[in-house]
C-alpha cells in the first residue's frame, strides 16, 4: 500500500511532466512498489538523461533544495539534484552510469529499453521494470535489495 502522501506527490510529478518531452521513470523502492512489491518506501526517485534533469530543476523549481550537478563516486557516475515536494524528498538522476567489474563505466541506461506502464489513481505512471532494477543493484553491489527483487521476480515467475 502506498502513502497517500507519496501518492500526492507523484500526482504533481506526473501532472506537470504530462505534456513535457522529458524522458523519465520514477524507480528505486515507490517504482517497486507501484509493481505490487511490499516495500517501505523512503523517498521519490525520478531516473532521466541529463537534458531531462536539467528540465525538471527548471519544471520543479520552487521546489529545489540540492541544483542538479554531475556527481562522480566510485560505482556511480549522474546528475543529481534534489526537491522536496509537500514533505517528500524527490531525487532527480540524470543518465546515470555504473562501473562495471572490469572497471570501465556502462553507458547511460536507456530508459526505452526497460520502461514499463502502471496504471494507479488514474494516472500512467513510467517505471523500470523490476528485472532491470534487479541488474543495476547487482552491478552496485546493493545484495540485500538485489536478493528481495530475485525473490520478488521468482514468486512473481511462478505465481
């Protein structure tokens, strides 16, 4: 069951980007739960290229309390900022990129590839599929979060 405060909130986020070019998903723990996984979520997650998270500062501004920047850690390259939106923190990442084991950077995922539709309180929301977040927590080496999503999936396969 999701909050009626992130719900709130994702209303907003879907009312203003709804007639925008920007290519967006929401991901991270409100997109697994939009896919029926039992999960406390902590925040909004709004994964897009760099040009779209250059656009939602700019859409959300009133909004800011971190301007989209490039970050550079040692598993994850992005442009991140952050809102916070009727009490709720929404990170915006902009073409991320993981390092792989070999050491070398994956190129920006493309949304296309692993977009998926949910349906909920009339809106048509964009998220990643869960196969797909399950790849990215592996390559991050997030196992906990890896492990509940390939226990997901498996249920989800066999039910």
């Amino acid at each position: 069951m999701i909050k009626t405060q992130y719900l709130s909130t994702l209303r907003l986020i879907h009312d203003r980007l709804a007639n925008t070019p920007v290519n967006w998903v929401i991901t991270g723990s409100l997109g697994m739960a939009l896919q029926g996984m039992d999960i406390k979520i902590h925040d909004i997650d709004i994964q897009t290229d760099q040009d779209g998270a250059c656009k939602l500062e700019r859409l959300f501004s009133e909004f800011v309390i971190r301007p989209v920047q490039y970050i550079q850690s040692e598993h994850i390259h992005s442009h991140l900022g952050l809102l916070k939106i009727e009490g709720i923190k929404v990170e915006i990442m902009g073409d991320i990129q993981k390092r792989l084991q070999d050491h070398t950077w994956e190129e920006p995922v493309r949304l296309e590839d692993h977009k998926h539709w949910v349906e909920i309180d009339s809106m048509r929301i964009p998220v990643l599929s869960l196969e797909y977040e399950y790849q990215a927590y592996l390559k991050l080496g997030r196992t906990k979060k890896a492990e509940m999503l390939r226990q997901w999936l498996a249920r989800s396969d066999n039910g």
